[in-house]
C-alpha cells in the first residue's frame, strides 16, 4: 500500500475507535492538542526500533545504517522547506527548539549586545511567553505587541519596535487556541528593510560604534499550528528560525525540529557530544525523526486538498454554531484563520463547565491550549483580544482533523446547541 493510501481517515477512525472504546460515536475536535500517529509514519519508523536500532553516531555498518536513515529524513525535511540539510536541527519538542531559538540567540548575542531586546505578541503559546519572561529576570528587555480585536498584529508595529539593542523578533504564524495567521512574509519584509536601513546609516555614520541593529535581528516564527495547512517554505516567508512539532502533524510525540539559517549565530542550550551541529547535543532519536520526516511529506502531499476539506468544514460548523447560538461569538478573524480552527465564546457558562458536559455527550473539545486545559485560568488569548472579560474564562476551542466527517461537525454542532441552549 503506498504512504499516501495509508493516511486515510479510515486508519484513524480506527485509532480513534480504539482510544474511544465503546463510545462509538465520540467525536474528536482536539486535533490542535495533537493527532494520532498515521500509519505511514508507523510504519516508516518501525525498523529503527528493531534492525535499525544502533547508534548512529557509531562507525560500524549498523551504525551507518541509522545515520542513513538520519540523513534521508534530514535531506528529506530540507526539500520541503526549502533550506539546506545543514539548516535543520532536530529536538526533543517544539518547546525545546523555541528554548533554543530564543534563548540561544540571547546567549550568542551577549557577546556583542549588553542589553539584548526581543519583540514578540502578548498571544504566544507559553513556552515562547514564560521563556521571555525568564529570560527578562535574566536582564533581557522585552517589547510584547497587543493583537488587534481580531487576534492579529501589523508588520508595522514590528517596525515601530525595533531597537537598536533588538536581536530577535518572535511572531508565532498562527496562534493555537483562535488560529490566526499572521502577517510573516510582511513582517520578515519588514526587518529585512529595517536591516539593509541600519546598514546604509552605519556606512554613512562617523562614529566607530556601529548600531546593533547593523546584521540583526533575526527573525523567528513559530509554525506549530501552521504546518498542516500553510506554506512552510522558509525563501517564501523569509524567516531565519522556524519551530515544529512532531505530534501535531499526525508524528510522535517527543520530536520537534527548529529551522535555524546558516547564518544565525546561536549558542547550545544542551551541551555535551556534537550532535544536531553542536547545538543540541544527544543521541538522536532515529525512529522519532524519521517519522516526523515521513509525517512532513504526508502532510505537502496532500496539503491542498485538505485544507480545503477542513475549512469547508469547519465553515459549515462555525455557520451552524452562530446560527443555533445567537449569543455565542467567534473569537478571532474569521479570514485569516488556519483551516482546522473554530473557537467561540459562550457567554453565561464557563468552559469548566461546558468541557466536562460536552465530554459526556461524546464531544470532545479544549478549554484553551492542551498545556494550559487543566489549570482553570482565564485564557491569555482571548484576554489579549479586548472583549468581555468573561469569554477569557468561557471560551472554547474546536480543532478538526483528517479523520473529521461531515456527520462529525452535524452531530458536535446539533450537541453543542443542544447543550447551551439548556
Ligand atoms: N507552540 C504552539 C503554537 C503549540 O500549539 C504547541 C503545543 O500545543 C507548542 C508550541 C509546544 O509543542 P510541543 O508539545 O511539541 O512542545
């Protein structure tokens, strides 16, 4: 059976099956917490748990046989972004590749910036958010751009921003609980300028102190949410960093990748033997980045058609909720909005209440993003976007999949009215 038959949404109704026991209509809407493993995954990482097992550091043949397979799903991951072999890190998590991103620019630029200053949005996912703020207890300055009321920000507020201590800007693509896209192609245009600005003056200027500004910042997104469903070629949107996560893309869990481009000068936050170019150290998890590899292809394969399957569909259950709830609002743009994502609020309840009812209904759904779910605070996010401050804590986030039916968003959305409407 090629790759291409084995990520069928039957394969994954059958996970779902499985996980969902005799709840045989249960309904899945989580898929921006994380996907089920495909099966051309499983199967493409199969070998590396068994005959392929040896270290690929090791100089033996079986040593060399997991380095080849290290090699391919890095020359293969490469292909897709459009970036050399080089410029591809492997990691644990996309929240170690954002710890390493952030952090290790930080570190690299001390050696010529005291002050560093980072710009990033108050909607980040928190291992961007708390990551800046450790560093800011670290003597780091942190500008935090305020999203608009439809969860977006403007290349210009980038620009406003920069200083001349800024040594890294960090705008997630789209944002995990209200799927906003935003504007990275224009923002890299942006500090692109800014840069080639600060080098003409720094040519012009007398002074023997060149402005920091002269070959930074770098810029650096986090493309979790945007893999499945956007372009993630890094010439197209013109970014140096670029952070991914395996278990979103119907991957493992346990493997991310961080885009870093040659010329971004970074310090390791692991350290120990040379691997991942001396700037993650450890033992590569083989099967792990193999699968994520072959996840990433499934993923380009066949991502026109799905996006446009998921946001029809999704566009039919947003219509439906609006239509059976009047007072339920949607959060964030309804247009530049990635494929998958429906969040609303619903005023008069909170989602600690609607998440458990939901869930005995079948249906199951996020309070916010799957790190913060189970702590009840009020949304960031949603808080960021200026409304009624009750929707911070009664909002909820619905995120479709591949193995999402038509029959599914009926059926969630007859219970979700069903349910508010009570
Ligand atoms: N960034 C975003 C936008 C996310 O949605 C997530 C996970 O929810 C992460 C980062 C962290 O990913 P991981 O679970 O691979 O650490």
């Amino acid at each position: 059976m090629s790759a291409r038959a084995y990520i069928c949404s039957a394969d994954h109704r059958e996970i779902l099956d499985y996980m969902f026991g005799s709840k045989k209509n249960a309904i899945y809407l989580d898929y921006a917490a994380s996907t089920p493993v495909s099966k051309s995954v499983m199967a493409a990482m199969e070998p590396y748990f068994s005959d392929l097992f040896a270290n690929p550091s090791s100089l033996h043949i079986p040593g060399q046989k997991a380095q080849a397979g290290l090699d391919t799903a890095r020359h293969d991951v490469a292909d897709m972004l459009g970036c050399g072999w080089q410029e591809v890190l492997f990691t644990s998590s996309a929240t170690e590749s954002l710890n390493l991103a952030l952090r290790g620019v930080i570190k690299a630029s001390r050696e010529s910036v005291q002050k560093p200053h980072i710009i990033t949005t108050n909607i980040e996912h928190s291992a961007v958010l708390k990551t800046c703020q450790d560093l800011e207890s670290d003597g780091v300055e942190v500008t935090y751009l305020p999203v608009n009321s439809e969860g977006l920000i403007k290349a210009k507020q980038v620009e406003v921003a920069l200083q001349e201590n800024t040594v890294l800007v960090s705008v997630m693509y789209v944002n995990n609980e209200i799927g906003t896209i935003q504007p990275i192609a224009e923002i890299a245009k942006t500090i692109s300028r800014a840069r080639s600005k600060s080098q003409i003056a720094n040519r012009k200027s007398s002074s023997h102190k060149p402005f920091a500004i002269s070959h930074l910042p770098f810029f650096h997104t986090d493309a979790v949410q945007a893999t499945n469903y956007l372009d993630i070629n890094v010439e197209h949107l013109g970014v140096d960093l670029m952070t991914f996560s395996g278990h979103k893309i119907y991957g493992p869990k346990g493997i991310g990748m961080l885009y870093k481009k040659e010329t971004v000068k970074m310090r390791p936050q692991i350290t120990g033997g040379s691997q991942e170019r001396e700037l993650r150290a450890g033992t590569e998890n083989v099967a792990a980045i193999v699968g994520f590899a072959q996840a990433l292809k499934d993923v380009e394969e066949e991502k026109s058609k799905e996006t446009q399957r998921v946001h029809d569909l999704r566009e039919l259950f947003i219509e439906k909720i609006l239509k059976g709830v009047p007072s339920a609002t949607l959060n964030g743009s309804r247009d530049l909005r990635v494929a998958g994502n429906a969040n609303f609020c619903f005023s008069h309840t909170t989602s600690e209440v609607l998440i458990p009812t939901l869930d005995a209904l079948g249906v199951y759904a996020s309070g916010g993003s799957a790190c913060s779910a189970r702590v009840p605070e009020p949304s960031h996010v949603i808080a960021a976007l200026g409304g009624e401050a009750e929707c911070a804590k009664s909002s909820i986030r619905f995120s479709l999949g591949r193995p999402t039916t038509r029959d599914q968003i009926e059926s969630a959305a007859a219970a979700v009215i069903q349910l508010v409407s009570i």
